[in-house]
C-alpha cells in the first residue's frame, strides 16, 4: 500500500494513486472470464456491500442535471471510490459534453469543500499528487495586507490558468513574483477543483457505444441507466431557461444578439465566464425585461457557481437594493473593443451585426447598429418582413 | 554626436542606367559575397537539428520551406549556394523538421519568441517617414488608404526606419528584460537577444518549461507583457466615503507592486510638465490633473506615500474623475508594447541571426543584454562598406525618399529620379528598400 493509501487520501481523492486499482482490480484478476460476467459479479458485489450506492449514484445525474447546489454527501471510505468511478464509466457510456460538464461541475464543487478542510501540510501532498504542486510558506508573503502562504511554480500554474479562464485566475491579475505565483489556500483549493474536474471528465475514445450496451448487461447498472436517460429525455424539452420566455416583446432565441449567444452556449457546457461576459449577460438580461431568476438561471452552470454572490452581483448589475443605479447595455463598440463582439462569427455571427441595417434617411448605405438592443429591434423587423413577405428595403 | 549630411549628387546624366533586374543580381551577388565573409563568424544556432529552415529569394516572390540542417556546415555551405534574400527558422523544435506535412513533424516544443518591432507601434515619427504610394500616379498618401484618392490606383506603403523607432523599440525590450521577465523567474543571462534587422528586436526564451506551453499557455504570459485583462477588482478605485484612493504598494507582486513601483519612479524623476511631457506626451494625461501631481506639496506627499508602502494615496485636489485617468494612465505607461501574434504562435518562423535583412543590408546581429542597451543600430548592424572609395550610383525610383543615417551621416531625403553617388552600405540599404535602381556597380 502506499504512502498516501496510509494516509487514507485516496479515499477521499480518488482520482489519486491507486485508486483505480482498488475500484476495478481487474488487471490483477488471472480468471479467462468473459468482461460481462466480471462486471456483473464485482458491481453485485458493489450494490450488495453498499446499498446506498443506487440513489448516491442517481443523485449525483439528478442534482447535476437539476444545477442543484448539493445535498449529496461524499464519504470517505471505498464508496467514494466506487461512487467515482462509476459515475466516471457513466459518463463516457452516455458521451454527453453537457451531461459530463454539469456532473464534473457538481463533484468538484464537493471536493473543493472537501480541499478547503484540509490542512496546509495534508494540501500540499494531495496537490503534488494531482500534478499541481504547491509549496507552503508558514510566515507566509504579506501582499496588501493578505497573508499568502501558499505557492505555486510560474510553469505549474499557467496549465491550470488557462483552463480556468476566470478573470481573477488569470496570470495577470495574481501575485507573481521571481517565477512563482502567491496564493491563499482559498485560490489553491479552487486550481485544484479544477484540477479535479477534469479528472472526472472522461476522454471519450469513441469507446462509447460498446461500453453502454456493456453496460447495459449489468443489473442495477442497466436501472440506473435507464433512470438517467429519462432525466436527459425531460431536460432537453425543458432545457434552455432563455428559449422559453415570451418577454423583451417575446424573447426568443433568435432574437438573442451573436455575442450573448455565444456566451449562453459557453455557459450550458459549463464552461467558466471571465468577469466581462458574465457583466455583459448580467447587464442585457437587466435591459431586457429578464428576471433575476432567469440571469441566475445562466450562470448555474458555471463551475464556480455560488447562488448567494451571483444573485448579489445580479442585483447589483440592476441597482436592486441598494441605491445603486440600473447598469445599461454595453455598446457594441465597447464589446468590440474587449473582443466579445462576434459579428462575423462562423458560428454565431449575423449580417445585422456584421454589414449593419438600412435605415431611414441614410439612403443606400447600411448603418451600423449601435449596441444589443438594436439587434433584437432589428433581429424583430426581418423575421415579422420575412412573415409578411416584405422585401428588405 | 555630431552628424553630417552628405551624398554626391550626380549632375551629369548617365548612360548606364540598369534594369530592376540587374539591381536584383547586383544585390544578390553582393550578399552572397557578404555570406562567403560572415560564415567564419556565424552565431550558433542552438538545436538546429531540429528546427525548420525556410528562405525567400531575390527572384521568386515564393517561400522554400521545409528545410533541415544536421550541422551549421551545411546549413552555411547551403548559403553560399543558393543566395537567399532572407532566412528564416522555426522557432519550434521538431522531430522531423524537413517534413513538409506539417502534423507529421512531430512537434517536440517552440521557442518562447518576443517580437519587439516599430512596425506594431503607433509612433509619431511614422507619419514622417511611412508612406502610401500609388503605384498608378505616384500620388503619397500620408494616411492609410487602400486606393489612390487621386486615380483609384492600387497602393503599396513604403515603410522607413529613424533613431525614434529604433529607440522605441529598445525602450520596450529594456522594459521586458528589466521588468516583466525576473516575474516569471528569468534573468538577464536566460535570455537570447538579437536586432532584426530592420526596426525591432527578437528576444528568445528557450528553458524547457516555457518550450512546452501551448498557444493558450502562452496568452497568458503574454497578456502579463502586454497588460491585456487587467482587471483589479478591489484596488485602483477611488472612495468616495473616504477621500482616498486604493492604490498598490512598491512590494506588492506582480501588476499591482508595478503600479506603484512606477508611479514612484515617474514622481521621483519628473518634476516639471515640461520634463514628464517628454517622455510620457502621448498618453494625453489631462494638464490640469499633471499640474496637480506635480505639484510641489503633492508631489512630495505622494512620494512619501508610496515610500512607505501606504496603499491609500490621498491628494485633496483629486477626486474620483482624476483618479480614474491617472489609473489608465498607469496602466499604459506599464504595459509593454509586443506583437502579439509571434509570441503566442507555436510553428512561426523567425529570422535566423546572423544572416542578413534582405530589406535593409543589416546584419541580424546577436546581442546580450548590455550590448543591446548601448546598441547603435544604425551602426552597428553595417556590414557593407561605409567607405567613400566603395561609392554606388544609384537613380531613386519613389517619388518621395526620406533621410537616412547611416554611421553618423544622413543621407538623403531624395526625389524622384535624382541621381546619386553613395557608399556601399548606403546604396544597398536604398535597393534593398526598393527605392532606388542601381546604375553602377560601384568597385
Ligand atoms: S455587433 Fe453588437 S450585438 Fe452584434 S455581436 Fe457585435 S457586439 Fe454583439
Ligand atoms: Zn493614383
Ligand atoms: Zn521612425
């Protein structure tokens, strides 16, 4: 056993060392016995030694799907492990980017509580085995009154900052000093739920489909796949809050201008918004006749969602509660100016944004608009000429 | 120093004007002399087993690329023979570097490469020597124009090269090497540095751990350089309630200890507008807001505010509006001007030193550190004879030719069609800019 399997880490870090092995110990099995029956006998095993791994592992797709804050409670014992693999061999079953960003997203929410309890000495070993080692300085560098204990090398740290895409997480905005980046154990916690979060995200080898129908053979598995594929059913009526609202004189998706939509699509993967896109989506749904409820809605996907500071900041975008004033749009010149514009996006853009629109007293020559709103204004206009067949000029 | 305007004027006309392409072959031969010479002293060429070579031609307006060298002999020997205009390596080390599918190369890591150049930079003196020329009428055009305004004629630009360009160029390496670089742990010493040749300098960064870093690792280290998402979230703002601004200490680390570090340095060394306006005129910082951080009592207290580290920099003149510009203000004056694209490129090519700029004669000359700063690259980089024995005639073709100071005497500016008699390094510097046709070989 090793050094950290003494220490019990990898029961609650699974992903560490070891941890694989004890979940799956096939490699050490010598039996010629087919992979069905293998599977079968160690997850009976599993359910029967474990009784509460059915509605664990059934929680963790619900509330994941349901961008519930937690209610799921990690142990730290073999369950952990068999919890995580598990819903790490679901996950590439299902192939689903969304599915694994909402379930990565929820897990390593809990680890980081997890890491947060930690103490510096127990932070530093976990970290140097999840490949992001950091060092602890006990007197620690005192930056503007912070004490930063901990630190990270320049090279280790660039990796993760580049996943992370958070704003406050970029090399720019942190402590760095003679190659090394200064943290708290707060900021340490969070590189290493990334970390984290892509360790349960699965690299799909278009092994998939075998797997599921694999799978599929395996009793109490097979239940809770099924479970899981009606959740997804559902969800995909029901999915996107932004599609479903007749507000903003019926806000459909269509009318959502390239830079928001872009932004609403990097959100539902559960990919991180840096400070300025969050702003821009806070400051047109505030404009728009969107509800906080729903501008809480886009960013509960985010992996470092926290419902208490986003429907502050939220509040705080419309002047609610305070005497704050209401935020307008940003124009698109100022979108354009910090890159957010996506006029000609492959993906996204749209001739409105991109060649502008003809209007009244400027002859033949298209104007360009001005900032979102106009784009929906517009974005209105062709869609009620194209059902009433009007040319465009 | 002391400069001195020269060139002879030919009055007479000549017989033997040359073709273009007689100017190309004269330039040609001229540089593969010139390489016979420098191969003796050439730089070495760290891995270049592994690297790319790509070269472009004095006759072909194509690429090669796709070359590799096992050893700096062949690489020279292959310099002597084909009599490249410009040469080129990858700044990536691959395994198979002369494999013209690019995916097959099997990419072992890329040099961190920072392009200093003038070309990327807004510099007053452009407007004075950078041109769009019709290439139908002749018509110059200061401003960026993509047709003639006169005749609808395609446009060509014709870039030029002063001591302000250059001295920009150097004021942006210093300013890297000095106070971006010792952040991510890099000293003087781990840095390979040469002229460009032309207006800038490259500085190359080849540890291990930074050879590693993919294009999305590398935005990181390069938004650091060049102040792009700076976002200070709780400091640089004022208070209102509390009359103060939150401002930085000198020991504070990365961006926000450089904010202080140089507001302290631009109070300590300017006070006079007069004085501050020479070196930081084009960031328009309002008048009034100058008089008032200039200001004898202000300026002081704000010194000795910054001195010893009190985060909260109060000026009772200043309010929120004011703070605000002098935050942009500091923010500007800290960034370092790069081009981008070069740093953050995993594959590019970058100019080999020790070669030779097929648009100016200079030699892409490796420098260290304290080389660079005292650096002439108007003298330095000449390899081909400043002589008067060594004199070419040449007949400018551009309509407009601005000076240029070769050594310390300035030649030029020209007109279109006048006749000339100027040193080697001169007139290979004027054909190499494509402004003027060769009309005699010189000695
Ligand atoms: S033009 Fe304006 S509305 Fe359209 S994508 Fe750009 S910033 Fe958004
Ligand atoms: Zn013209
Ligand atoms: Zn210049």
């Amino acid at each position: 056993m090793s050094y950290y399997n003494a220490y019990g880490l990898v029961y609650k870090y699974p992903w560490l060392e070891g941890g694989r092995e004890m979940f799956d110990p096939i490699v050490e099995s010598e039996s010629a016995e087919p992979l069905v029956d293998y599977y079968n006998r160690l997850f009976s095993d599993y359910f029967s030694i474990y009784p509460e791994l059915y509605q664990k592992l059934l929680d963790v797709f619900i509330f994941a799907l349901d961008k519930k804050e937690s209610g799921i409670v990690l142990t730290d014992d073999k369950l952990n492990i068999i919890l995580f693999y598990t819903v790490k061999t679901l996950l590439t079953a299902f192939d689903n980017r969304i599915l694994d960003n909402h379930v990565a997203n929820l897990l390593s929410k809990l680890y980081h509580k997890r890491l947060l309890q930690e103490n510096p000495q127990d932070l530093v070993i976990i970290s140097k085995k999840m490949g992001l080692p950091c060092h602890f300085d006990r007197k620690g560098k005192d930056f503007g009154g912070v004490i930063h204990h901990f630190w990270v090398e320049i090279h280790q740290y660039v990796p993760i900052a580049a996943l992370l895409r958070d704003s406050n997480y970029q090399l720019i905005n942190r402590m760095v000093q003679n190659g090394k980046v200064f943290l708290i154990k707060d900021h340490m916690a969070r590189l290493l739920q990334e970390v984290a979060r892509r360790e349960i995200i699965p690299d799909h080898q278009g092994i998939s489909g075998e797997l599921l129908t694999l799978l599929k053979k395996i009793n109490p598995i097979s239940a809770i796949i099924n479970e899981i594929a009606i959740i997804i059913e559902e969800k995909k009526y029901s999915q996107s809050p932004y599609e479903k609202t007749n507000v903003y004189e019926n806000m459909v998706y269509v009318l959502y201008p390239p830079c928001i939509k872009f932004i609403l699509n990097k959100a539902t993967n559960g990919v991180n918004l840096t400070h300025s896109e969050r702003l821009h989506i806070a400051f047109f749904y505030a404009n728009t006749n969107h509800t906080v409820e729903e501008t809480v809605d886009v960013f509960r996907t985010l992996p470092d969602f926290d419902e208490k500071i986003a429907r502050y900041n939220i509040e705080f975008s419309r002047g609610i509660g305070g005497k704050g004033k209401k935020y307008s749009v940003y124009s698109c010149a100022k979108l354009k100016s910090i890159k957010l514009c996506k006029a000609t996006d492959k993906e996204y853009g749209d001739p409105i944004c991109a060649e502008g629109v003809y209007r009244k007293g400027h002859g033949d020559t298209k104007v360009p608009i001005k900032n979102p709103k106009d784009f929906v204004f517009w974005k209105n206009v062709e869609i009620q000429r194209k059902l009433q067949n009007i040319p465009k000029k | 120093m002391e400069k001195r305007r020269d060139s002879k004027k030919i009055t007479k006309h000549t017989k033997e004007v040359t073709s273009l392409e007689d100017t190309t072959l004269e330039l040609r031969k001229k540089f593969t002399l010139k390489y016979a010479e420098l191969v003796k002293y050439f730089p070495k060429i760290p891995e270049i087993a592994s690297r790319e070579f790509a070269f472009l031609f004095w006759d072909r307006n194509y690429m090669i690329r796709h070359r590799g060298f096992t050893n700096p002999q062949h690489l020279l020997s292959e310099l002597k023979n084909i009599n490249p205009k410009h040469v080129y390596h990858s700044a990536a080390l691959y395994k198979d570097p002369a494999n013209k599918i690019m995916s097959e190369k099997g990419w072992m890591g890329c040099d961190f490469v920072v392009d200093i150049d003038a070309d990327h930079m807004e510099l007053s003196c452009q407007e004075n020597h950078d041109y769009y020329i019709c290439m139908k009428c002749d018509y110059v055009h200061r401003e960026k124009v993509t047709k003639c305004q006169k005749c609808e004629g395609p446009i060509r630009k014709q870039i030029w090269l002063c001591d302000k360009c250059l001295e920009a160029s150097k004021y942006e390496v210093i300013k890297l090497v000095d106070d971006f670089l010792p952040d991510f742990g890099f000293t003087k010493n781990d840095i390979d540095l040469n002229f460009s040749g032309h207006r800038g300098y490259h500085v190359h960064l080849r540890d291990k751990f930074i050879r590693t870093l993919s294009s999305e690792e590398r935005r990181q280290m390069v938004d650091y350089i060049t102040g792009t998402n700076f976002d200070p979230t709780d400091y640089l703002i004022y208070k209102s309630s509390n009359g103060y601004f939150i401002g930085t200490t000198i020991d504070d680390a990365g961006w926000k200890g450089r904010i202080a570090r140089n507001f302290l340095k631009i109070l300590t060394t300017h006070d006079s507008i007069d004085s501050f306006n020479k070196e930081y005129s084009k960031y328009n910082l309002d008048t009034k807001i100058k008089q008032i951080l200039l200001n004898p009592d202000n300026r002081n207290q704000l010194i000795h505010q910054l001195t010893i580290k009190n985060q909260y920099w109060t000026i009772k003149e200043l309010a929120k509006g004011s703070w605000k510009k002098i935050k942009e203000f500091l923010i500007q004056v800290s960034m370092c001007d790069i081009d981008v694209p070069v740093s953050i490129d995993t594959h590019r090519l970058i100019r080999v030193q020790g070669s030779i700029h097929g648009k100016t004669g200079f030699l892409v000359k490796p420098l260290n550190y304290y080389d660079m700063v005292n650096f002439e690259p108007f003298s330095d980089p000449i390899i081909f004879s400043t002589e008067k024995e060594a004199c070419m005639k040449l007949e400018i073709n551009t309509p407009i030719c601005p000076e240029i100071r070769i050594k310390d005497i300035i030649y030029g500016p020209y007109k279109k069609h006048e006749q000339i008699e100027v040193p080697e390094a001169v007139a290979i510097f004027l054909t190499c800019k494509g402004v003027a046709d060769l009309l005699s070989r010189g000695n």
